[in-house]
C-alpha cells in the first residue's frame, strides 16, 4: 500500500481542499498520514480517511536543540520539533510520498526527504497526486529506487558534524558568557574568535553575536560590542545580512564618536549588495545599497571632524571597492560628447557661464575681471536663485539610479533646467566638484567648453565620482598636492579621454595686506581661521607652550570663526580637548580671540608671525595673507600629505616649512630674535607672496586657460 505523508506547519489554509484530497486518496487505497504544529482537533477530514498527528510540543525537543529554537525562524523551529518526534521520523521512513501543505512545512520535508531518499517530496496536494500517479504507472522503477536509495544522504553525516562543532562552541559559549570573562579583555578576545569560526550556520553565528554585544553593552563596552559584531559579520554568508550587520555596526561607532577601522569593508559590503540588485535588474535595490555607501566612505567625521583619514595614505585602497563594484564603474562609464568643444570665438564677445550653488566666495576676482574684460559676456547660473528646482541638486540617490539607469524623469528634468545655459554659453566655469557638476554631465554639452574647479572639500565627497569626465575638458585644482591626491582617489582622470588637470591657485589680492605691524606683533603668532577640524588649532597651542616655555611675551591671536564642536560626536570631542586647552591659555593672557571679521588685514597688522598648523589645506589662503602682510610664515608639513608625492613643500619654499612643533618653536625663535631679523624675514616672505599668489600675477593664468579649446 502506498503510504502519503502531509506535513503541515499550522491549520490548512483551504481546510475543504485538504478534506477532498484525502477523501480521493483514501478511495484510490492509500494510506494518509497528516502531520501538524497545530492542535490535532483544528484539522478537518472525513472520518477514517487520515490518520492525524500533532507535532512534539516545543518545550519537550531536547536540551540541546533548546538555545536554537528560540532564535531560529518558523520553519527551522517546526523541523527541531519534528526531528525530536520519534513518530515523525518513523512515519518518514515508511512514506512513498511527502507533502508540504504550507511554506513553513517546505524545510520539514526537505530534510525528511534527505534522510529517506526513495520518498518523492513534493509542495502542494496536485504534485502529491501526480507523484502517486507516477508510482502507479511504473511500480517496478519505484521499488528498485528503495532498494538503490536506503540510508540518507551523505550530506546529512556532513551536517552533524556540522551541528557537533555547533554545540562544542554553544557549551564553550555557555561557560565563557558571563559577565566575569566578557570583563576581561582576553576572554572577549575568545569570544571574537569563536564568533568567527568557520562552519557555523549564519544563524546560530548571528544568534550568538546578539547574545554576546547585548552583554557587553549592559557592561558599558559599545566598542566592544561592535567589534564581537563585525567578527561575525564577516563570516555571514548571506550577502544582504552581512552588509546591514556592518553598516549598522559602522553607524553605531560613528554615532558614538569612533572612526571605525572596517569603514571599507563595511561600504564593500554594500556594494556586493548593490551589485547582485543591480544583477537581478532591481533598480531601486541597487540604488539604495550604492547611497548607503556615503555615510560610510565619505562620512564628515571620518575626512573632517579628525585629525587623518582613512584615505590619507591609501586613497587608491580605500577607495578600491567602489571602483571595482559594478555599479561603481557603471556610475563613472564615460558617455562622451558627440562633438569636441569649439574654439574661443573671434567675432564676437566670448560666452562665459558661471555655474554655482554656493559658495561664491572664491570667485569674487575671477568674476569682476571678466564682466569688466570687453572680450567676455558674462552670465551668473546659480542653482540657489531657482527654488523650485532646486532640490534636484540635493537628490543624490536620483542622481546614483539616473546614471545606473542611463535616462530617468531625474535627468529629463535636469536637462530641461540646465539646456538653455548650456546652448547660450561658449565656456562654462563651474565652481566647487560637487552634485551641481555632476548634475551638469549628465547633459551632453555639445561645443560648449566645460571646466570644473575643484578646491579641497570636494575631494572626500561622493561627487568626484558621479561626474562624467568626459564631458569635462578642464578639470583646475588650486595646488599640486590636492591634484595628485585627486588623481590617486578618483583613478579615471589618469586614463585616456580625461580632462586636462592644470594647476590654477586661488584669486586673491594680496596688496591690501601690506600695512605697517603694531608694537607687540613681533612677539605675536596669528592663526587665520580655525572654524574646521583640519585647521588642528590644538598644534598652534603645543608651538605656543613650548615658546612660552622659553620666552613669556609669545602670545597667540585666533582670527575667524570659532571652531564648531556641534556637527559630530568625533567634532565634539576634539573642540572638549580644545576648548580645555584655551581656557588654559587665555587665564594666562596668552591667546586673544578676534572671531569673524571684514578686516581682516586690519587684524593682521598685530601680527608678526603667520602659522598654518593644519593637519591638511588645499592651498591655505589664510596663511598666504598672513605672508603678504610681513608676518614670518611658519608652516607644519602638513601629515595627510607628507610623505606622498606633493605637500606642503610644493606650495611654499622649504624655509618656511616645519614637521614638528618644536621645530617650529625653533624657526619662529631664531627669526624674531631680533628687530632687524624679524622685520628682515617678514619683508622677505612678503615680497615672495606677491610675486608669486597675488591676483596681478596669477590673472594670467586664468586668461590662459580660457583661451584654450
């Protein structure tokens, strides 16, 4: 007789097609077993077609089996308490056909038909007919398959000993979990090691993280906790769990003020993610995946509210997952133009486009030359003075499924903005590398000459990398140092059809500066702003201590904005240590404040010596000022650059440049020695700044650039 095996998680769904099923295979002279997670009682057929059976009740699978069920999903939890019935398995073993009646069944008999081989499994009550039907048709094939097919699959021996190593590490888990061991750094050193063994199941791995990072939270150990979190994340197989895992660690360690040293595997994570989206043509999958990657790779706290990058050194490495990834090199695939841009016209004024969001302030210069040059016709395209559009410049994820995509509404209303500038213009300067450029290549310009300015921020953003750079013919950055660490982050402007990369260091007037220095300025260091982290004012105050440890009439004026503690937990942190360190110095009389101010060539004339302590700068404008106006530079070899192929050293003459704050302690010493020295130095520096930085030597260069093709 053939035996028929049902196994249903809870109550049938369609009670009355089960009961019909059963009746037929009763009449057809089958033997129906049902097998349920529910109540016997609940499950309706016509009386004597089915025997029914209801599954070992959850609180009697064995002591072993008890910690996985509690974190297992339904259907893993259903099959332990089949496992532990005896009666399951033997009815198994004797069944010609098993049934899953509901999804939650489909592992039971998955892992029943394992073990019983001859067994036909099947999902659904139509597939059981035809199963039974196929048996009829040819039983001599079926009884030679139970023959050839005793015993279960090898798999299964593979699995226990699979579940054995389980258990060894859950006793270990259970012996070494109380709060006694996870105190002591060893013992949650085993723990990341045990977290991390190979072999174990994704969720008992994941159960056990959970168990153990909500422990060590209770202990107030959240670095910890997120360390035993990362260790088991890395071992997840599953690739979407394994990306959440790691970006909600990173996200937590940001949050609390840590740089996380797995910032790049955590973003490569997502990035798999996104890839297998993008693979399996869900758009908007892959788009979500490939935006989680900014708060990660290019996060404020980790390239500006510290004082070194992850990037600082390796640029190409960090960097490396986004531009290995799929969805990485589709963003950055260049599109081209159908036509090269067209030569600066001859018979008429040249056509020259000014396109910003914000931030105008290093334009100022630039901009008045040309609307006053009679051989410009200047037009002014800030993003800002629309408001209506312009949110469609802070829509970053739009921008990421436009380029994934090709076309998009997105795009369509980008053109519609941007195409009426773009046909007007001859050239078009687009200041700062940000969504406004991006947004800009996504338009074919045509002969219209596109060059973009990118300054220093720019360089840690996301932006770099959505833009099309071949659609940019010019590509100005302010110094060499910002342009080779550029080159090394964004690897395509180093291929053929980039953009050229010149050179062009920011307009200023460096006249103004020039005025006569009050009494006290010899002695007097000045600092010229302070507002970000990178400017690391905590160094101007080590210079100061340690000449103030020689010689009491040093003092230090802080000219600009106050530094901003408020943007993250790791900017707070830094303005705590640096605001304990000014109290300090200013109940001595040892550093003014001036704050914000218009004049600032007014506030340099108290000035004698310009300091440029920052951890990293673009082309440091303020220091520059400061030179102009006859303070001695003293300026730190700045340590994101030092060591790479351009710093501090390829911006100014190598005099001026210090690695150490006794170093500079030493310089600033021996050149405000004396009067004649001091004032000999400062004339010097001064004269350096403007035959090399001032707007009257430099104006040529930007008359170049825009003259080109």
């Amino acid at each position: 007789m053939t035996e028929v095996l049902i196994v249903s998680h809870w109550i049938p769904v369609r009670p009355s097609v089960l009961a019909d099923t059963v009746r037929q295979m009763h009449d057809d002279g089958l033997k129906v077993t049902i097998v349920c997670g529910c109540d016997p009682a609940e499950i309706t057929v016509p009386a004597g077609t089915a025997e029914v059976h209801g599954v070992l009740a959850a609180k009697k699978i064995p002591a072993r089996d008890q910690f996985e069920y509690q974190h297992a999903a339904k259907a893993r939890k259903f099959w332990l308490r089949c496992r532990a019935d005896t009666r399951v398995r033997r009815l198994a073993g004797s069944a010609d056909v098993l049934v899953a009646l509901d999804v939650n069944a489909v592992h039971t008999v998955w892992q029943l038909a394992r073990r019983h081989r001859a067994a036909d499994a099947v999902v659904g009550l139509v597939p059981a007919l035809r199963a039974i039907e196929r048996q009829a048709a040819d039983p001599a094939a079926y009884a030679r398959r139970r023959k050839l097919r005793r015993g279960p699959s090898p798999a299964i021996a593979v699995d226990a000993v699979r579940e054995r190593a389980d258990r060894l590490l859950e006793n270990l888990a259970r012996t070494a979990a109380g709060d006694r061991v996870l105190r002591d750094r060893r013992g949650r050193r085993v723990w990341r090691l045990l977290l991390a063994t190979p072999g174990l199941t994704d969720d008992r791995r994941m159960a056990w993280a959970d168990e153990v990072t909500a422990r060590l939270r209770k202990l107030e150990l959240p670095r910890e906790a997120g360390l035993a979190r990362v260790a088991a994340a890395r071992r997840i197989r599953r690739v979407d769990v394994k990306a959440e895992w790691l970006r909600t660690v990173a996200t937590a360690e940001l949050d609390a003020g840590r740089i996380p040293s797995f910032l790049k595997e955590a973003a490569a994570a997502q990035l798999a993610e996104a890839d297998r989206a993008f693979a399996d043509d869900d758009l908007p999958a892959a788009v979500r995946a490939t935006a989680r990657i900014i708060p990660l790779m290019f996060n404020r706290a980790v390239h500006f509210d510290s004082l070194m990058s992850p990037s600082a050194k390796d640029p190409v490495g960090f960097l490396a997952p986004l531009h290995q990834s799929v969805v990485g090199r589709t963003m950055a695939a260049p599109r081209g133009r159908h036509t090269p841009a067209a030569a600066p016209p001859t018979d008429r004024p040249h056509r020259l486009l000014f396109l910003t969001r914000a931030n105008e302030y290093f334009l100022g210069e630039i901009r008045a030359r040309y609307e006053e040059h009679p051989d410009y016709e200047v037009r002014w395209f800030s993003l800002l003075d629309d408001q209506e559009r312009e949110p469609l410049a802070r829509q970053t994820g739009r921008l990421i499924e436009h380029l994934l995509r090709g076309t998009s509404a997105y795009g369509d209303a980008v053109r519609e903005w941007f195409a009426p500038q773009v046909e007007w213009a001859d050239t078009i300067f687009v200041d700062w590398c940000l969504g406004h450029a991006a947004m800009l290549t996504t338009l074919d310009p045509g002969t219209t000459r596109i060059i973009v300015r990118l300054h220093s921020y720019e360089a840690f953003t996301v932006f770099p990398h959505l833009v099309d750079f071949s659609r940019v013919d010019d590509l100005v950055f302010v110094s060499q140092p910002l342009r080779q660490f550029t080159l090394d982050a964004v690897p395509r402007l180093r291929r053929p059809g980039a953009p050229r990369t010149p050179v062009l260091t920011n307009a200023v007037r460096l006249a103004r500066y020039r005025r006569p220095k009050g009494v006290g300025a010899r002695f007097t260091l000045g600092l010229v702003g302070l507002n970000a982290i990178a400017k690391d004012p905590r160094w101007a105050f080590q210079v100061l201590h340690e000449l103030r440890r020689r010689d009491d009439r040093y003092r230090l004026v802080l000219i600009g904005k106050e530094l901003d503690g408020t943007p993250t937990p790791t900017a707070a942190a830094y303005h705590r240590r640096y605001a304990a360190d000014l109290a300090e110095l200013e109940a001595q009389g040892a550093v003014r404040r001036v704050g914000q101010t218009d004049d600032v060539p007014a506030a340099l004339t108290d000035v004698g010596v310009i300091l440029s302590a920052s951890v990293r700068e673009s082309f440091h404008l303020g220091l520059i000022e400061g030179a102009a106006s006859a303070a001695v530079p003293v300026v730190r070899d700045w340590p994101f650059f030092a060591g790479r192929k351009a710093g501090a050293r390829d911006i100014f003459p190598a005099d001026w440049i210090v690695t150490t704050a006794q170093e500079a302690a030493d310089r600033i010493q021996a050149l405000t020695g004396s009067e004649e020295i001091w004032r000999k130095a400062g004339e010097a520096a001064a004269d350096h700044a403007m035959a090399t930085w001032d707007w009257s030597v430099t104006q040529a260069d930007y008359d170049r650039l825009l003259r080109q093709r």
